[in-house]
C-alpha cells in the first residue's frame, strides 16, 4: 500500500504532524510520500523517521517542493 500525503504551503510543524497521522492507519512495511515545500522539512523528516524507526526511502526535489518517501516500521 502506499499513500501520498499533500503538505504544499503547510509550515512546520505540520507536515511531520501530517504524516505522523496518516502512517497511523498504515501496516508495518507500508510507504508513504509526503510532498513538502517547507524548508524545515528537510531537518524535520529525517529526524521524524529516526526518533519514530521508519526508513527514509528517497528524498527528491522538483518544481520547488520535496518529496519524502517513507516505509513504515
């Protein structure tokens, strides 16, 4: 299964909290992508996924937002 999770023009920390939320209703090994324009999102994600044990699958750039890409622990 995989979800996308829409976090355009949202600051932090409501992206990470965005995610937090919709990887509750996922299964361990599930991925999930959030697209994020918010700059602290790029110190955000990473340390969400650390703190929580998720994988940080990807992280690409394009058209001025970040898409973060993550497996569910």
């Amino acid at each position: 299964m995989s979800e996308t999770v829409d976090a355009l023009g949202l600051l932090c920390p409501l992206p990470v909290l965005r995610l937090r939320k919709r990887m509750r209703a996922l299964a361990s090994g599930d991925t999930i992508t959030l697209i994020a324009d918010d700059p602290a999102a790029v110190i955000d994600v990473p340390h969400f996924c650390a703190e929580a044990g998720h994988s940080l699958l990807s992280t690409e750039e394009a058209d001025g937002a970040t898409r973060y890409t993550v497996q569910k622990a």
